[in-house]
C-alpha cells in the first residue's frame, strides 16, 4: 500500500523518535549507576541496529540477558535493523534454548551467561552483554529501516502451551502498537512515570511495556534480579510510580522485612498484576502498603494482558472482601479489543448468569499471526477466526469475565507457564518409573506448583529427591516437581488417569 497523507504504518518503535523529540533531555532509562536520556536512548538503539543490520543477515536476533538496558535496547534497535526480535527465557535450560535458537533461525545471541552460552550447540554469532556490546554501538553507524508492512513480524515469543514442544507466537507491528497504547492508557502513563521493571521483558516482550512506557515518554528503571529489598530501595529512592509481575511478586514485596511503613509521601504505586487472582489478604496488605492492585488476564499469543479488571467507582463503596472478590475477575477487553467471548462445545455464546461455563475465545488487532512453522496448530488454535485460549470461565451480568478452570493442563507458577505433560515425559524417561501424571497444587507463595504423582515398575526403587534431581538435569529447574507421590494412578475403565483426583489428594497421600 503506498503512503498517503492520512496512513503510515503503525509500529511500537516509533514511539521512541516521538519520545526523542519530546522529551530528549529527560531520563529514559536507570540501570544500576547509568542513566540514559531519551536522546541517548534513540542512538543507542538506533547503533544497535546499524550493527545488526548486515550482521543478521535478514534473520532474527536473539536475545538471553536479563532485566537490563541491553534487552531494552533490543526491542527497538533488532526491529530497527528489520529483522524480528527473539527475547529467551533466562530460566531455560541450555537444551531449551537451543531448540529455540535452532528453531526461530536466529543469526544472533546477544547473551549475559557466558556459562550457559558455552553450552549451547546451535551455530549463532554470539555478542556478550558486557564490553563487547558496547564496543559494538561505539564502532556501530546508526541505522534505521522502517517497517514496509504493519503486520510484518515483529518478534518471536517461544511458550510452552501443553504439548511441552515450545512454539514460537509471531507478534506484528500493528499489534503491537496497540497492545501499548492500551496498557499506557489503562495504568495511566504519563512522562511524570516512573516504571519498575519487575516483570521480565521476556514474557510477551514485558506485556509491550518496553514501548509503553517509551511512547508515555515515563523513565524505565532496570532490575536485572527480583530481589524485594533492592526494589523497596528503588520504590523510595527512584519514586517508582509503576511496575508489574505475578501475584508472586505482590507476596514478595508485602511481606519483605524492608516494607516498613510503605510507600512514603503518602504516594500510590500503581501495580498489574497477571496470573492466579491475587488474595483478598494480600490485597489488604498492599493497599496498605500504597500499592493500588489491578489484575489482568492474557496469553503469549495476546500479546499479554487482553483483559483487564477495569475498576468502576461504584466498587469503592464494597469492603474489602467484597473489593477483593471484584479484583479477582479477569474482567473485560482492553480498550484496543473485540469483547471477548465465552462459548461452549458448538462455538455458541454462553449466557451472561454468573454460573454457565465455556471457553474463552478472543480476537482482534492484538492476537498473534500464528505459529512460527506450525500451520496446524495456528488453524486448530482459532477454528472458526476466534482463538480458543483453553481457559474455561463465566461472563456476569455486568459483562465481567471470571476465570473458573482450564482446559489445558498447564500449571502457572510465579508467573511461568509450566507444561505438565513436557515434565512428565521426562519422569516417565527415568528408568525406575512405570506411570506419571504431573498437576497443580495450590501454593501460597507461587500460586501453583507441579506436583508429581509417580508409579515406579516392580522391583525398582527411587527417592522424591533423586526424581525431582532427574528433572532438574533436564528442564529448567521451575519446572521440576516439588514434590513427588509414590503409588498407583486412579484411572477410568478405559485406563485414562484421572488427574482431578490427584488434583483434590494433597501431596504425600
């Protein structure tokens, strides 16, 4: 399509030359001791790009660092240089993150784990974070190369879903874009702002608030760790406005000795968070804390948060159970989406009672392209044009949206998803074990943890501890059980285990 006065392409990266512009003098981005300004920033970024340009050869560039200036920088300088953007899990292992590197085609590592580095096998250029990244944007001409087509990939976000293959979720400009305007306009962003990156950057390119909080023209703060104290310390001492992460980090932060009295100044800090509904106790304590929760629902494959808990002024006059239990909706589309659906078996409409079960369906400018080289699964993920999310739920009369169950056997701990049946092929590999079935159990600290439930062959003998090592040698180490049940399987007359009756039969019994 050719450009005209009343179109161009819309693209989350521009937000940065329109935030250049705007705010050049102003504090962009806090990494330890090193800040940056908006106009540092953009060249920054823009070397970045110069120097991967020729180097990536057209094929995405991969990223394995942590919550720092360098994975920031990646989301603007890898588009910039046109080619998409793969940020890596740093929790994998070094066998999942070759899959990945091998799979995606990346050209590129731009690493901080030199140990893990040294074990991957995939043939990738390999950048270190530290001096050789910088030498790289000193030596670097800055370069841009504007996106042709809004719905060109953007990047690449690998996730588990349930079959224990990761499948790379192709994000677009487009989406993007949106996908950050809404979460700007939804946590009210401004350039007052100050956010808190204590979500990683690598789940759903940080929820798209790496260009979020660029186009609000707000201050990234970088946390390479998730360490409560270093972020009470940032919290007082940066004026942090803003940040994210799964209920997990809600826990943290509430009950972390360096809590004190709070948020000082009387100052409100405004926190989203995803997952398993956060606690009415833990909703209490952050509030008073000075912590104002909003809790959001969304996939890999919606670009993070489609729905969001949006809070109506009549709910202030509810105590705060009754403020807790509003909270705990997954509530409705962000401002950029189609409404969502609730459906059953037949692809219908559910009624709007509060009681009546279906699957959530979604749609619109923020759901991805599809599966990186997986056409099948893209077309059976959204059968008749609505993506089927697996997660099973009830639409009120007033429209929110409430999460009842799901369908896919996926465990959400601390915020990651965890394939139960990718952690139970590998149990089943160890040589003494006869049957396994993985599922959730409630956690106060993560939400949900794997629960291993295991029948080892006649003869042989294995211990919790020497099952859950052989997990850990082979997966990241949040993925193993954290405890492990020796005994038979229910199963049905067919032979199918039963994994709801594991799910209710506490651990150990």
């Amino acid at each position: 399509m050719k450009h005209s006065l009343s179109f161009e392409p819309l693209s989350p990266v521009s937000f940065l030359d329109r935030s250049a512009e705007a705010h050049g003098d102003r504090i962009a981005v806090v990494d330890g001791a090193r800040r940056w300004t908006y106009a540092e920033m953009r060249d920054r970024c823009r070397r970045l790009a110069g120097a991967l340009a020729t180097r990536a050869r057209g094929r995405p560039v991969a990223v394995l660092t942590p919550n720092t200036h360098v994975l920031l920088e990646a989301n603007f300088g890898v588009p910039w240089a046109g080619v998409p953007l793969v940020a890596v899990n740093t929790r994998l292992s070094a066998g999942e993150i070759d899959y990945i590197l091998a799979h995606s085609e990346a050209s590129i590592l731009i690493h901080d784990f030199d140990d893990v580095a040294a074990q991957l096998r995939t043939p990738v250029e390999r950048i270190s974070a530290g001096e050789e990244y910088e030498r790289l944007l000193a030596d670097a001409t800055p370069r841009v190369i504007e996106p042709a087509d809004e719905r060109g990939l953007l990047s690449i976000n690998y996730t588990s879903g349930t079959t224990g293959r990761p499948k790379g979720v192709m994000y677009h400009h487009r989406g993007a874009y949106l996908q950050a305007v809404a979460m700007a306009g939804h946590t009210g962003l401004s350039p007052s702002s100050v956010h808190l990156w204590t979500l990683p950057m690598f789940h759903c390119n940080g929820w798209c608030f790496p260009w979020a909080v660029t186009a609000a023209g707000a201050t990234h703060v970088c946390l390479p760790r998730m360490d409560p104290a270093e972020v009470w310390r940032l919290i007082r001492d940066e004026r942090v406005t803003h940040l994210n992460g799964a209920p997990t980090v809600l826990s943290m932060l509430a009950y972390a000795p360096e809590a004190g009295d709070g948020v000082p100044g009387g100052r409100v800090v405004r926190v989203a968070t995803g997952g398993a509904p956060p606690s009415p106790a833990i909703l209490r304590r952050m509030a008073e804390l000075g912590f104002d929760v909003t809790h959001l629902y969304g996939l890999t494959e919606t670009f993070g948060p489609a729905m969001i808990c949006d809070w109506r002024p009549e709910w202030d006059a509810l105590d705060v159970d009754g403020q807790a239990r509003m909270k705990a909706r997954q509530g409705v589309a962000n401002m950029v989406n189609l409404t969502p659906r609730i459906v059953d078996a037949d692809g219908a409409d559910v009624p709007a009672d509060g009681r009546t079960m279906g699957e959530i369906a979604l749609r619109g400018n923020t759901v991805m392209l599809g599966y990186l080289k997986d056409p099948d699964a893209t077309a059976a993920a959204a059968p008749d044009g609505w993506f089927r999310t697996g997660d099973l739920g009830v639409r009120h009369p007033d429209g929110y949206i409430e999460l009842r169950d799901r369908l896919k056997d996926v465990i959400i701990s601390g915020g990651e998803n965890i394939a139960s049946v990718e952690v139970e092929q590998v149990i089943a590999d160890h040589p003494a074990v006869l049957e396994v079935a993985v599922v959730a159990v409630p956690d106060d600290h993560w939400g949900e943890i794997p629960a291993a439930y295991v029948t080892l062959k006649e003869g042989a003998s294995a211990t919790e501890e020497q099952i859950i090592s052989y997990v850990r040698s082979r997966l990241a180490h949040f993925k193993a059980p954290k405890s492990v049940t020796f005994g038979d399987l229910p199963k049905t007359s067919t032979g199918k285990i039963q994994k709801y009756v594991l799910r209710g039969r506490p651990p150990g019994e």
